[in-house]
C-alpha cells in the first residue's frame, strides 16, 4: 500500500515527486516508457545529433523554476534573443506577420490595410464566440483569411470557427494601426514577439533541465499502467504487477485514463471522448552545414507544405549536433477526432523532405547526415467549443475517486514545462491535504 502514488514520469509527475520530497515523503513514480522525462526527454541520434521531442525552450518568468532548471545544467544554459519568422507562398516575413506586411503583394497589402482601418472604428467586444470572429475582430478579414486561418487549420487541425479563445493570453500580438501601415513601408520593425527571449541548456537537450528532479526519486519504467479498480483503490500494470493506493496524482492524458478505469459512467466516457488532441509526427533533419536560417523558429501557412513549424535546434545550442553542422525540426499535425493520422511515417517523412527543399531550407547541394522521425500521439491540446464542458464532467469524477490530475494532459491545458512542474506540486499537495 502506497499513500501516495504517482503516474507518468514527465514533467509535471517529477513536480509531483519533488513536492512530496520537500515534505518528507519518498515518492514513487510509476512510468510507461523505459525511460523519465516524458514530452521533455531528449535524444541522441545517428550521427551525433541530440533531438527534443519538439522544440522546447524555457521562457518562465517564475525565478524559482528558473533557478531549479540552471541548478540542474550547473548554470551551463544559453541565453537566446528570440527571432521568429513565417513562410507564406515563397516570402519569408518576420513575426508576427500583421506588423511586416513589406514585400507582400501589393492588392494584398492594401486590401488588408483597408480592413484594419475599418475596424479602427468598431467597437471590441469582451468575448467572442469563437477563435475565426476574434481573428476577424482583431486584424480584419482578408489577413485572418490568409494567414491565420491557414496556420490554424495546419497547426490546431480544425478550422478557427471550432475554437474558443480561453487559450489566447497574450500569445497573439494585437497591432495598432500605425504598426501595420508602418510594417508595410518598411523592412526593419520593432521586435514585439510575446517572449523576447529564453534559455536553453548548453548541453543535452531540455532534458538536462530535469536532473535534479530525478534526484531520490524511485521511478518504476515499463509500468504501463492498464487497469484501475476505483472501488479497490488497485492498480494494475503491462507487467502484471499491481498496486494499492490511497491517493493518486495522475498526468495521464485523461482519454487514457477513462479508458483504463473499471465501471466509468457513460457520461464521463463520452465527455472524455469529445476532448481533442493534437498529433504530432516531429521529423528532425540533421544537415552539413549550419546556416540554415536566423530564425529559431518559422511558421508555415501554404496548406502544400506538410509541416505547420520549423525549428532549429542548433540555433538553441551548437552543442546539438556536430561541429559546422544543422538541424532543422519539423512538427506535422493531425488529430484523431479533426484530422485522423492517414499516412505512415515514412510517407509524412519523405514530404517534409520534399517541403524542406521547396522552402529551400534543404538545398540540392546538401548532405543530410540524419533524420529522426517521431510519433507524439499527445501534442497540442484543441481548445474546441466542446472542451470546457467535458473537461468539468470528466475533472469531477476523477477526482471523486481521489484522482488528483496534473500537467498538459491531465489538467488538459495549453501548459508548458514550467505550468506542467507547477501543476504536478499542486497536484501532490492536494493529495496531501486527503490522506
Ligand atoms: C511540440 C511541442 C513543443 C513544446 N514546446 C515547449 C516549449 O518550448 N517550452 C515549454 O516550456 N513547453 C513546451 N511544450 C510543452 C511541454 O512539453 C509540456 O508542458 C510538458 O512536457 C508536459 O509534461 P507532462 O508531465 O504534463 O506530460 P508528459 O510529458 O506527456 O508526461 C506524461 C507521462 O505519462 C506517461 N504515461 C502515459 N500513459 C501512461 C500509462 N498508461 N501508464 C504509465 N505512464 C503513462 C507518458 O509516457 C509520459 O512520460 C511543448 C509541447 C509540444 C508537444
């Protein structure tokens, strides 16, 4: 018998472990994987390449968790200006787009300026029914036509009309009037991006963050965990051990944890199964040569680019790969409840490849000394119209049953790894506070 038991071994399940520590406990942590570190582990590939699971940089503003990260890479982390931009139809435009309209075509440059100067005299509402009206409310119809509602439907899989704006935050840059007929005149604009900078570790990969999270932990690899008797408080792992619990912190994705729950009712399986996820297939090309791009990261909108984001993680570190070389990331999206996953990896492979060339980020006379190609079934959260309400019915059960759920996947939010350590804390304080 456990008091406390912890599932998944990512981020927020070490948040949860390293609270119980500070209070006395030592905790547990059952994981599916051979390995900790869940969506923030990183790898060493063929050639010498390390690859994230995605891009994934640190921009907390929390010191604490600022200072637990640097302790864990003994202070030894870059410091990176952010510089961002986006490829649409063979321009690439510095980010956001709506503040560096230069160099667009010009009907399309005028026609969104025409919109933007309208909506200087409309009024803006407190909330929108959905994501596609606010898009339209804050920059006019003719840019969220072009680029948003593109960049959307590649990168949440569902046009902006199923979204709903609870997962904005400051994420997209509202221009002023001034700032986009200037963007529009001239090359050189300010830098308005919403994170200015970040760190990340020197060496490693993200996953060097975790160190000291790792420290006293027992970790129990290769438990999937793939029934739980609520009524006996039992859990049942792939190796067919089991387990007695008291209370349980939980960072599952919780579609796979309703699905492994003995006796579930049907509403709670049916408010689990409207909560939508996006899936990524991250395919990461390693090159010989470094001077790829600026930009740390792009976006891409022509919907006949396979990916939606690039990313350079040789630009995060050049301890990532070999001397004099590149990496460059790519995230491809589909979902199972928008955009059902239709093509084998090898296919989705050999696209980004192709796309890679289009975009000329790939050149002909280039070797590519590595590609490393991954599932993430559990990426992005999709703020759609139905999540709220599923997510109340399904949070109120489990926690019913003394299920205390943590991280993106369990408090199924828009979380980075700061949010999700954070979440894990509360989470193991919660379960504290219930023995
Ligand atoms: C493409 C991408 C880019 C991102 N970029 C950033 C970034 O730049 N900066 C940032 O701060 N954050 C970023 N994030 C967010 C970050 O990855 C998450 O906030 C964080 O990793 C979530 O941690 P978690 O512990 O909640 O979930 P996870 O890491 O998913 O951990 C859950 C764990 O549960 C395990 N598990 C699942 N099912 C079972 C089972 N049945 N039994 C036992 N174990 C199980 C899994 O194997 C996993 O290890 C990004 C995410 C993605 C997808």
């Amino acid at each position: 018998m456990k008091d406390i038991t912890i599932l998944g071994a990512g981020i927020a399940g070490m948040g949860a472990a390293f609270h119980l520590k500070k209070e006395g406990s030592q905790p547990e942590i059952y994981e599916k994987r051979s390995r900790p570190g869940g969506h923030t582990s990183s790898h060493a590939v063929e050639g010498g390449f390390i690859y994230d699971e995605g891009p994934h940089v640190s921009f907390t503003k929390t010191e604490r968790i600022q200072e637990l990260f640097a302790e864990s890479v003994e202070d030894q982390y870059e410091v990176i200006q952010v510089y961002a931009n986006n490829y649409w139809k063979g321009h690439w435009i510095k980010h956001p787009a709506i503040c560096n309209l230069h160099g667009l075509p010009d009907d399309l440059v005028v026609d969104i300026i025409k919109d933007v100067a309208e909506l200087q005299h409309e009024e803006t509402k407190d909330e929108y029914d959905n994501f596609a009206d606010w898009l339209i409310a804050s920059y006019g119809k003719t840019f969220s036509e072009t680029f948003p509602f593109e960049y959307n439907q590649k990168y949440h899989t569902t046009h902006p009309k199923n979204l709903s704006t609870d997962w904005l935050g400051p994420r997209l840059y509202k221009a002023s009037f001034e700032e986009v007929v200037r963007g529009a005149l001239s090359p050189v604009t300010k830098d308005v991006h919403y994170v200015d900078h970040f760190r990340y570790p020197t060496h490693g990969g993200f996953e060097s963050y975790l160190a000291m999270f790792k420290k006293d932990v027992a970790f129990h690899l290769e438990h999937e965990m793939v029934r739980l008797e609520p009524k006996d408080k039992k859990l049942h792992f792939s190796n067919g051990t089991s387990l007695d619990y008291k209370q349980l912190v939980s960072s599952l994705p919780l579609p796979e944890i309703i699905k492994r729950i003995d006796g579930v009712p049907e509403e709670v399986r049916e408010a689990a199964s409207k909560l939508a996820c996006s899936i990524c297939v991250c395919v990461s090309v390693g090159i010989d040569r470094s001077d790829i791009s600026q930009a740390q990261w792009s976006y891409f909108y022509d919907e006949e680019i396979s990916f939606a984001r690039t990313s350079m993680p040789h630009l995060l570190s050049p301890k990532t790969g070999p001397e004099g070389t590149g990496s460059i990331q790519c995230e491809v999206y589909f979902s199972e409840k928008y955009k059902p996953l239709n093509k084998s990896l090898e296919e989705i492979e050999k696209d980004v490849l192709r796309d890679l060339r289009k975009c000329n980020l790939v050149r002909e006379d280039d070797t590519i000394l590595c590609v490393d190609t991954r599932l993430l079934p559990y990426a992005n959260v999709i703020f759609d119209l139905d999540r709220v309400k599923s997510l109340e019915t399904v949070h109120a059960y489990l926690d019913e049953l003394d299920i205390h759920c943590c991280g993106r996947f369990g408090e199924w939010g828009y979380h980075w790894t700061d949010e999700s350590f954070i979440s894990g804390e509360n989470a193991a304080e919660k379960a504290l506070s219930r023995l």
